[in-house]
C-alpha cells in the first residue's frame, strides 16, 4: 500500500441534488484467493460471474501467505494479506483462509458459495452507511479527478482509495493442488494508494493515470472507507472506471 503524491483538497459542498446522482453500485466484493488453492478456483470463476454483471464491483486479492509452501503465487501481494488480516481484527478475531470474501468491508463469508456471498450483499447492503456515498472518477489529461459527495449528511470518517486493476490474467500456476493448470483471473488488484482522509464532506482528490494505474493495470477503482488500513470499516461508496 504505498502513499501518493496526490492532490488533495478539502471543501465545503453541497451533495448533488436528487436527480444528479450517479447509480452507484450496491456492493463492492473482495475476494481473497491463491493459486495454490484447489477450491479456490471455484471462487475465482464466482468472482467472474459477478464482474460479468451490473451492480456490484469485484475485486480479487490473492494473498502470498501460503508462499511458505515453497513456490510464490505470481499474482500475490503482502498488501493484500495484511489487508485481509486486518478484516479479521476489525471483526474481533484472527481468522483467514482462502477464498474468502468481504462484501463491502463488512460481512464476511466463503468466497466459493454463491449463495452465502448473495446474502453477504444483501445484508451489507442493508446497512445505511454502505455504499451512502456519490463517488466519481473523471479523466482529465493525464490525470484522474476523484470526488465523493455525502448523501446522509452522515459524519462518517475514513479513508479514500484508489485501487488499479488488471482486468483480465491467465497464470500457469506453478505448485501446489492447482500445479501445472492455466487459471484464469478477473479483475486482479495490482496497487493500493491511499489518496488521503475522508471526513464526511465534499473532497476532491488528482492522481496522475501513470500513479494511479501503475505499469500493468487495465481500470481504476476508487473505494471510500470507514476506518483506517489498520482497521477498515464499511465501503461507504465507490466507484469503477476502465481506461484501457
């Protein structure tokens, strides 16, 4: 997870008014996973599905935890182990395994049954915070203008983050139960940067595309959440745009 060198500013604003609103999505999905897992691949096509259709924004993990094994996953990312320990604190326990999934920073559940993760959405999408937010992601140039407007008149604070994604990878993988098979990946998690503070009113963030995309990610995700890295809270909005 690595500190931009973002523009940031603050200001007062008023939310767009009814009607100006963008439809942001309902959930946003973070599955946790490993090559070297056989029922993994299960996941990783539920992933799929779920990218395939409107509403939600998914996201895939894979975590480096199991490459004590002996043999590295080429997608994994300490960013995204500590990311999923730190899931498992703010809920009070130590608790991960692949695959898991997160429905927007909130519920947790089996990343391979699609119903469990259906009724994740819908019980994350029950609570008045999530997903309250109007995110948006405008291109300018060389650079992407982020801004998220309240909607509640909630005080939430939080963070504000940008995600860059490599929307489509086939690995060979190279040990463990899934040894010598091409996987598929969908929307695989490539860099995590921290734009800045989110204090519950209008913000405006810059990040140039080269920043925010890094050298092999295809679109750019912007999540807003409650909490810290440390001890995320529920995904209070978000928002997707491919540049690619």
């Amino acid at each position: 997870m690595r500190l931009a060198a973002a523009l940031l500013v603050l200001a007062f604003a008023a939310a767009p008014a009814a009607g100006e609103q963008g439809t942001g999505p309902r959930a946003v999905v973070e599955l946790f996973t490993s090559q070297g897992c056989s029922s993994c691949r299960v996941a990783d096509q539920l992933l799929a599905n779920f990218a395939g259709g409107a509403g939600v924004i998914a996201l895939a993990l894979p975590v480096d935890y199991w490459d004590y094994l002996g043999w590295k996953d080429t997608l994994g990312s300490a960013a995204h182990s500590a990311r999923q320990r730190a899931y498992a604190m703010a809920h009070g326990d130590t608790k991960v395994m692949t695959p898991q999934v997160v429905v927007s920073g909130l519920v947790r559940t089996s990343g391979k049954d699609e119903a469990a993760v259906r009724s994740a959405i819908e019980e994350a999408h029950s609570h008045p915070e999530v997903m309250s937010l109007d995110v948006r992601i405008e291109p300018d140039g060389d650079r992407l203008d982020v801004h998220a407007f309240p909607r509640s008149g909630a005080m939430q604070s939080g963070e504000v983050w940008m995600l860059s994604m490599a929307r489509e990878r086939h690995v060979v993988v190279e040990g463990g139960e899934n040894l010598g098979k091409n996987l598929p990946y969908v929307n695989v998690v490539r860099r995590m940067t921290r734009l800045g503070p989110w204090t519950g009113k209008f913000c405006k963030f810059a990040i140039s595309r080269e920043e925010a995309l890094g050298p092999d990610g295809d679109d750019v995700v912007v999540i807003v959440q409650e909490g810290s890295g440390g001890k995320p809270g529920p995904i209070l909005g978000a928002a997707q745009l491919s540049l690619h």
